[in-house]
C-alpha cells in the first residue's frame, strides 16, 4: 500500500479510486479539481482527499 494513504480506511480507498476512475472516464472535470469534488462525495476532510487524490495518481501511474 502507497504511504500516501497510511491510516486510511481500504474501504473509502477502494470507494474513491473507484470514483475517480469513474470521474476521469467521464470527461466532465478536469482530474486537478478532484479532491474538492471527493470531500463533497465523501464527507471527508481536506488532507484526506489530497491523500487518496495523489495515491490514486501513484497507483495509475505504476499499473501499466
């Protein structure tokens, strides 16, 4: 697991990069502007969607 999302619950992360792939195929928003957009969907504080944004962003970038 990245150390970006230490102390995370795997439930909210599994939930949310769920989300953002789901955001990310739908062409609706730039991705910069996801972690507002994550704290709105999951009732979750500033530095937490900043965590899972940027793990999210490890984990894409290390799959291919």
């Amino acid at each position: 697991m990245s150390n970006y999302i230490e102390g995370i619950d795997d439930e909210l992360k599994s939930l949310a990069f769920t989300f953002l792939d789901d955001l990310r195929e739908s062409g609706s928003m730039n991705m910069f502007g996801a972690p507002a957009v994550l704290r709105d969907e999951f009732a979750i504080d500033k530095q937490t969607s900043f965590k899972l944004f940027e793990a999210w962003t490890e984990e894409g970038a290390h799959a291919n």
